[in-house]
C-alpha cells in the first residue's frame, strides 16, 4: 500500500472499527467469502489475493499485499472482520521483536485499530530507522499523532512524508494540522489551491483532499463550501466509509436526516454508518429506527465482551442521542477523550457533560479547545453553554 492509501485508511483510527484479531484454525480454515462478480474488479483482486495467501501462507510478499488488501478493504466497506483477517494473515512474523519492515508497519496499523497507540508508533519509529523513506510508516506516524494531539509531532510526520508523496498529498497532509491548530482559513485556501492545481491527481487523492476541505470548511461555518466539497468527494465514485460517516454527520447537524436514510441505505455493514442511520430513522421516526438500535446496542455489547474499548466515541453517541442515557454517555466520553482527542471526541465529550449538567467534566476537551486554537462552530457554542452552568 502507497502513503497515498494509507492517510485514508489512517482516519479510521478515530472509528469503532476494530475486531478481535481471528487465527484460523488451519492455513485452509475459509475466513470470508467474497463474491467474485465478473463487474467486482475489488472483489475479485480481493479473492485472487486472498486464494494467494491461502496457498502459501508462509510466503511474506503474499501474506502483506493480501493483509494490505484487507486494510483497503476496512477503508471502502467498514467491515472489521479483515482487522482480524489482516493480522492472521501476518502470524508467522507478528509476534517477532524484529520482524520484516513491512510487517512492521502493517502491524503498527493493526495496533493503532486496538487504540495501542505506544506500541504502534514504537513499530513506526522502527520501521523508519531501518528505512527512512517508508511513506506508509510516516503518513500512519501523522495520523496517530493527530488523534493524540501531537501537532508538533505530527508536523515533522508531514513533513517526512512530504518528498514520498503526490504534491496534493503533502498539502493536504499540513492543511489537516492547519485546521485544528488555528489556521482553518489557510488550511481550506492550501486545499482549495492544490485541487485546482492537480486536476490530474488520482481520484485517490482527491478524495482525500476533499474530505478535509469539507470537513474544514464545515467547522468554519461555511456550510454551502462544506457541502459542494462532500458532494464532490462522493461524486468521485470511490467506496470510503469515512467520507459517508462525516457527510451523514453533516447532513444530521443540518436538520436533514432523511438525506441520511438515503444515503445510507444498505449499509449497516460498517458500525459507524449503521449509528448515522439509527440517529436519523430516530430523528424522522422511521420504522427502522428500533431494529438499528437493537442492532447497535447488541454490537456494543460484544465489544465489551470482547475487551475492545475502541468503540466508545460511537457508544457515547448512540447512549446520547438514542438510548437518551446522558450519564452513560458522559462516562463513556470522558473514557474515549482520555485516548483520542480529534474534534468529534471533544463534541461527544461538550455533548454529553451538558446533557448531564456536569460541566466539570468537559473541562479536558475546553483545555484541549484553548491549547489547539480550533476553530469549529460546533464547539464554540457548546462551551459557552457548558460555562453558562457553571
């Protein structure tokens, strides 16, 4: 997998997609089937690579391009059963002190998705000492940064990645750090810029251009731009779960939720796109809305089973907004904000403390408002709320 594929895949850290690694039982054990539609070109390279590995899973060039295929995969669909897959297909060298670079980085990445974030940059940091142009290793090194709030660290990531990577990569690799340190304005001008200025930049790196600018030029109160820009990421025609997630939460913030239902139509799949759908069906009083919740609260329920706590951000989310329980949410919240520190954590966070009028408890993410400089009309106005009671 290029840099290039690895920033999209990197903001997945932020989503509850993580699943308990699986090992299969024999190198012949079936781990998924994928339909392989003469139409599908993903699902068939995805059967080839996966028929590949199962043929000769002690081969270390076939078991990373098929657990980099499953990391694609996770991106475009949500599915966090090819976590797993990717990690099984890594077991002869996961577990080694010193293993191959790219099994390094691959299992940085798997780590990152368990909310491991120590160990995971202590394998990027390897990987880069043995080579320092590894595009992925830096671009990862990025994005587990920005979720620690690391903006310093984060920078000389960019900045690192910024030779390896297409032009419009490298800008938009700063611009995504402008636009939480204070600098929203130039961020969205650098991005705006290098769009206009790459037309023949890979539907790729577009659509990871245009997500930031959206999601930018949203918490900029520029809502038109916010939209045109996720209008034209979705226009691109590449399956990215991300890109959905956020545009949902753009459409719900806008008082719009049977856009989502719309939208979102069959793609429950992904957790994260079937919570965008309860919200909505909640909001609109569709008669889905009681099986999604039901759905939801089961999957919560084995992720605990299961010791995964990379789901809380979501959970928070569903406790507030559907299941209406502010103090579970607040719990919740303040657990995930203690990890992860983006602006929809300090959100959920701001949310829920004022739901449950605890505004003490927000104080972590009105700390992190004042150090980073974010911008966001979002926020603004929830902790002035949050003051308000105090």
């Amino acid at each position: 997998m290029t840099a290039l594929l690895a920033l999209p895949l990197a903001l997945l850290c932020a989503l509850p997609a993580h699943a308990a690694p699986f090992v299969p039982a024999s190198d012949g054990q079936v781990l998924a089937t994928v339909p392989a539609r003469a139409t599908d070109p993903r699902a068939r390279e995805l059967l080839a690579l996966r028929q590949a590995w199962l043929r000769a899973p002690q081969d270390l060039a076939t078991a990373v391009a098929y657990a980099r295929r499953c990391f694609e995969e996770v991106a475009a669909e949500g599915d966090p059963r090819f976590v797993g897959h990717a990690q099984a297909a890594l077991k002869p060298w996961f577990s080694l002190p010193d293993p191959p670079v790219a099994v390094r980085v691959l299992r940085a990445q798997i780590l990152q998705f368990d909310h491991q974030f120590a160990p995971a940059l202590a394998d990027l940091d390897a990987a880069l000492q043995a080579e320092p142009a590894n595009g992925d290793a830096w671009a990862w090194r990025t994005a587990i940064q920005l979720v620690q709030a690391d903006y310093a660290g984060a920078r000389r990531s960019c900045a690192g990645l910024a030779p390896l990577a297409a032009p419009l990569i490298a800008t938009a690799c700063r611009a995504q750090i402008d636009a939480v340190t204070g600098q929203a304005g130039d961020a969205a001008a650098a991005l705006r810029t290098a769009l206009a200025q790459q037309p023949g930049a890979s539907a790729e790196a577009r659509l990871w251009a245009t997500t930031r600018l959206a999601e930018t030029e949203e918490r900029r109160g520029d809502f038109a731009a916010a939209e045109a820009a996720f209008r034209a990421g979705l226009a691109l025609g590449l399956p990215d779960v991300y890109l959905q997630a956020a545009y949902a939460d753009f459409l719900l913030d806008r008082g719009r939720p049977a856009e989502v239902l719309s939208l979102l139509q069959d793609r429950g799949k992904a957790d994260v796109l079937l919570l965008r759908l309860a919200l909505a069906a909640r909001a609109t009083g569709d008669a889905s809305a009681a099986g999604h919740a039901q759905a939801l609260a089961a999957r919560f329920a084995a992720a605990r089973q299961r010791g995964d706590t990379s789901h809380q951000k979501e959970e928070s989310r569903f406790a507030l907004g559907v299941q209406r329980d502010a103090a579970r949410a607040l719990q919740l919240a303040q657990q995930n904000f203690a990890v992860q520190k983006e602006p929809a954590d300090a959100r959920i966070l701001l949310e829920a403390a004022l739901a449950a009028r605890q505004p003490a408890a927000a104080q972590p993410a009105l700390d992190w408002m004042a150090a980073s400089g974010i911008q966001s009309v979002a926020l603004q106005p929830l902790a002035a709320a949050l003051k308000g009671l105090r």
